[in-house]
C-alpha cells in the first residue's frame, strides 16, 4: 500500500513519520515545498507526480477552504483517481466533507472522512482518536492505516458525522480551556499559590485530560503550539454554523469563540490555545511577581 501525504503542519507531520516508521511507503507534498524537503520523507514537487503511484492519499491541512483548493487541484491534475483511495484528516465543515465525497467518489474514487481528536502529543505517539465516515468496506481496508495513528477508532457512518462529531468534541475542548484558563487566573488574583490551585482543581471539579495536557502550559505559561488558537477558534466557527442550521441554543460555545476572537485581536492566534489565560490576566489586570 502506498501512501500520498498531503499537510505537513504541527499534526500532518509526525502522523506521517508515524506511518514511515510503521514500514509503510510514504511520500509526502506540501503546498509550501520547502517543508515537504525539510521532513527527510520521499517528496514529490507537485501535486501531480504525487498523485502519479500512490494508492491511498491522506490530506491533513488547516480548514475547510484548504481542503476545498487542494481536492480542486487533485480532480483537475488529469491523472487517473479511479481505484484510489481518498482520506481527509482535515476539522472541516460537515458540508464540506460531503461535498468532497461527491467530487472524488463521481471521479471514480473512494473517499473517507476521518478527523481526528487530539494535538500534537498523541500525534507523536499514535494514540489519536480518529472518527471516520464513508463506505465501511473501504473503512475496514484502511485500518491498519488507522491503528497506526490512533488509539481509539469509531466508525461514524454517513459522510458529514463523523465532522459533525468532532466540531461537538472541541465546543467542549474549547470551553473546558477557557473555564480552566478563567479559574487559573482567579486563584492568580485572589493571591493562591497556583501550583496548589491546579493541584486541587486536579483533583476536584476540574480533573480531566485537558488540565493534565495543560497543567505545565499554564504554570509556566509556555504557548508554543500543540493546537493553536486559530484552529480552535475556526473549528468554534464551524461549530456555530451547525448551531444554526440545527436551531441549537449553542450559549457556552457563543462565549468561547468571543474570548478567542479577543485572543486572535490580541496577537495571540499563532500561540497555543492555552494562551487563553493571557486573556483573563490582561481583564483582571494580573501584574506578574518580579
């Protein structure tokens, strides 16, 4: 099986090395060539002679518009799709999925949508959880792709659950790191230790992965980036969408995306999504000890 990997970004990059170091067969194409020649992976220069010998392409790239402009260039390449198989790792609007589905499936492809939970950590160890929709018997064909990068693998499905699921996951990733963020800063300006703060909320009302993942980010306020604010903050967008479409009373998510807009206005976007508590000490007017 030979693998075409589209996205090299904070996650596009160590799934595939995952995937090289499994034994499979992998080259890579980025739009921004030069990373595709930094990865030390087999590279191919467009998008084209990517496309050329390879059997499974999986594309991991920023949104919606990403994906809709790289799956254009793959369906006007002139080469040959029918028989290939098509997997999008992208957070996109369901929408989006489904049209992509259509486009490669009248194309004479097959196409799975598979986004995935979690940053660049679980990335690194292959222990993503990874929802997939599509047709099942190409889902089962593609497995052993799947268990090399996640832990924890659902099958969704119609084409557009398996997004749906994954923008319902991050309303509660996002508004779980804003209420963290929120109580940090409190016990910050109420003069607690807060070391001893992150220790008790660990251990209360707040235990959960998201604290364990972000507990040193917090303490030592380290924004370099696992999953950035503008991921988070377009995934909140997409999720509101949906909102709407559904008439759902969407509050704790509508005060999410507004404390991460005031994030993006404050130059924090390319930073983790962590950096939310910039945005609490910058409100509460938190000076820090010198």
């Amino acid at each position: 099986m030979k693998i075409g990997w589209i996205g090299l970004g904070h996650m596009g990059m160590p799934m595939v090395k995952n995937l090289a170091e499994a034994g499979f067969d992998v080259k890579v194409w980025n739009r921004s060539i030069s990373k595709a020649k930094e990865s030390g992976l087999p590279y191919a220069e467009t998008i084209k002679q990517l496309l050329g010998d390879r059997d499974v392409i999986i594309t991991m790239l920023f949104g919606s518009q990403s994906v809709e402009e790289v799956y254009g260039q793959i369906a006007s390449s002139g080469v040959p799709l029918r028989g290939k198989i098509f997997i999008d790792m992208t957070t996109v609007h369901p929408e989006t999925a489904r049209k992509i589905a259509e486009l490669m499936i009248k194309n004479g492809a097959d196409f799975l949508e598979a986004p995935v939970l979690g940053s660049v950590i679980p990335a690194r160890e292959g222990k993503l959880t990874i929802l997939v929709s599509g047709d099942r018997e190409t889902y089962e064909r593609c497995m052993v792709i799947f268990e090399k990068l996640g832990k924890n693998i659902y099958y969704m499905g119609d084409y557009g659950k398996a997004s749906t699921m994954k923008l319902i996951n991050n309303t509660v990733l996002g508004s779980f790191m804003a209420v963290l963020s929120e109580a940090f800063a409190f016990g910050k300006k109420a003069g607690l230790e807060p070391e001893t703060v992150l220790d008790i909320l660990s251990n209360g009302a707040g235990k959960s992965g998201i604290l364990d993942a972000k507990r040193e980010k917090l303490l030592k306020e380290d924004y370099s980036t696992h999953f950035s604010i503008a991921l988070i903050h377009k995934d909140i967008c997409y999720a509101l969408d949906l909102a709407k479409e559904y008439h759902f009373p969407a509050f704790m998510t509508t005060q999410t995306l507004d404390l991460l807009s005031s994030a993006r206005a404050n130059g924090l976007e390319e930073k983790d999504f962590s950096a939310l508590l910039e945005i609490y000490k910058k409100l509460a007017n938190i000076k820090e000890e010198t």
